[in-house]
C-alpha cells in the first residue's frame, strides 16, 4: 500500500469510529464475523475513490452498504457474493441459476477502466 493509501485509510478509519455504533451495527458485526469481505467485497478504498476522497462521505456509505446488505441478505450477509453454489454463498440457488442464465453479460472495461454489465432485457422479463 502507498503511503497515501495508508493516511487516507487511516483517515477513513477515524471518520467511521465518529459514526454512531447504531448506525454502523451491520458493518461492526461484518468486521467481527468476517473482515475479509470488508475489504474484498466493500473495499474501503473504492468507497473514498468513489467519493473523490471525502472521508465522511465514503464513511457513511461503508455503513450504509453493509446496513443494506444485512437488510437484504439476513444472516447470509456475512457469506461472499459468489456463484459457487447456495451454502457458500449469500446469494440463493435461484439468484445463482438466473445470473448463469445469461441475462447479465459482463463486456469489455470502459475506456476509464471500468466494469461493464449488459442485462439483456428481453431475456430478464421472463423471470419473476
């Protein structure tokens, strides 16, 4: 990590302890039951990039991610987002079998390097 990765992670660290632990419940049970995701899946400094490096900002939507993630997935929020089957994943057996459809197609980075996914409209009607 560059030693500006490391002041603004730090930076980021202390905006976050300022969140309410309420408000941040979700993210401190991610922390405890699985670290790993906070940063493979909600990696912090994505969250800062994304927020042109306004600690707060990107703070406050750590939190609010993994309040989301909790909310939608229950307990299984603290499983990873992955396609290798229902047990080891928080997503469900039907979720998985609907990505692999061929709904969603992943294309070639933007010119900025970003990810890009197509949904195939005609295709993501027929499901429920």
């Amino acid at each position: 990590m560059k030693m500006d990765s490391i002041r603004a992670r730090a930076s980021l660290d202390e905006a976050i302890k300022r969140i309410s632990n309420v408000e941040k419940a979700a993210y401190l049970e991610a922390l405890k039951r699985a670290p790993h995701l906070v940063e493979t899946e909600s990696d912090p400094l994505c969250f800062l990039q994304a927020d042109d490096y306004d600690y707060c900002n990107a703070a406050g939507r750590i939190a609010a991610y993994w309040e989301e993630r909790k909310k939608f997935f229950g307990d299984r929020a603290f499983l990873p987002l992955t396609l290798v089957g229902a047990s080891d994943s928080a997503l469900s057996e039907e979720t998985i079998r609907f990505i692999r459809s061929g709904v969603f197609l992943l294309l070639p980075h933007d010119s900025s390097g970003r990810s890009v996914i197509c949904c195939l409209q005609d295709k993501f009607r027929k499901y429920p």
